[in-house]
C-alpha cells in the first residue's frame, strides 16, 4: 500500500518560533505591502459556499513555475466538476503532463472511484484527503466538506510520478481551500 506524504513542518516551525517582547512606545500598522502576484486568489470563501470558488483561484500558472513552463489554463464545466485545466510545454512525450483542479460541489471524497491500483486516504496539512493512482496518472482529492471535494488530477508519463506530483500540488491548493 502507496503512503502518502504530507509535511507540514512550516506551520509546527511559525508555532515555536512565536514570542513576545514589551517595548515602549505606541503600536502603529505597518507599511501594507501588496500580495505577490501569483494568478491565484490568497482569500478562501467561507465553509459550505464552494459553490462560489473559482478552480483557477486555487492554483495559477506562476505556482507552477518551478515544475516547468506551463500554459494559461482552459476552464470547464463537466461531469459534474468545475475545471481549471493546465498544459505543460513539454520537449517531448515523456516531458508531457497535464493537470486540472475540479471543484465537485456534490461528490465527496468518500465517492473517489479505485481505477484499479488502490486508494490511499490520508491527510494535507490536517484536511481528509485521497490519494487514487490511475494508469498514466494520479488523483487526488480533498476535502471540502461532507458533500464536496476539490480534485487534484495529474496526468503524466508514469503513475509513480503523476501521484508525486498531484501531491505536491496539493500542497499549494489546500491552504487556499476554506477552514472549518
């Protein structure tokens, strides 16, 4: 049975690092400094409205820089998901991978199909998740609640690699899913 990795060490590393000083003088905010622009919204919506998430808030081309030189992505609504789709310019066939992230609004992670090598249920950064290699791909599912799911699908050369990189993806996508 496959494991699934999940490191959430940087939020264990904010928590210990806390501390706190008295000096004098009056507090005023800092200088406001604007977000960095990554294609992907960094407010999430609030619990039990997925209806109103955009899949492309959730994971934009500038989060894929380090995984290559992808294209704008393509939108659509289909067997019940909403897409954001997202093409590698690859070399070559075995450069070649293609991702999407799907908001079902009716389907929950308990209803992640096995495509026959397995299912794996865990955790990302405390959210239930289901990690489910296809052949020539990967899924990956979190929760967004008790009817819906958000999908992470990675289709690439070997599943091995898909599913390492749906995981990774993953990493990005939760933190911008809604809390509760």
């Amino acid at each position: 049975m496959k494991k699934l990795y999940v490191v959430p060490l940087a939020a264990a590393a904010l928590v210990l690092t806390a501390c706190s000083s008295e000096k004098p003088g009056s507090a005023s905010p800092a200088p406001s400094v604007p977000p960095a622009q990554t294609g992907a919204s960094s407010s999430a919506p609030a619990t039990g409205d997925t209806k109103s998430i955009d899949p492309c808030s959730l994971l934009g081309v500038a989060d894929l820089a380090s995984f290559g030189t992808f294209k704008p992505p393509t939108t659509a609504n289909e067997g019940g998901a909403r897409s954001c789709q997202f093409d590698k310019q690859a070399t070559s066939a075995a450069d070649a991978v293609s991702l999407g992230v799907d908001i079902r609004d009716t389907q929950n992670i308990d209803s992640v199909n096995d495509a026959g090598n397995g299912k794996t249920t865990g955790n990302v950064n405390g959210r239930k998740a289901v990690l489910a290699p296809r052949p020539g791909g990967c899924l990956m599912a979190l929760e967004l609640g008790p009817s819906a799911r958000v999908d992470v699908l990675v289709a690439a050369g070997e599943t091995k690699q898909a599913c390492e990189f749906a995981e990774k993806i993953a990493d990005i996508v939760e933190p911008k899913l809604p809390k509760g």
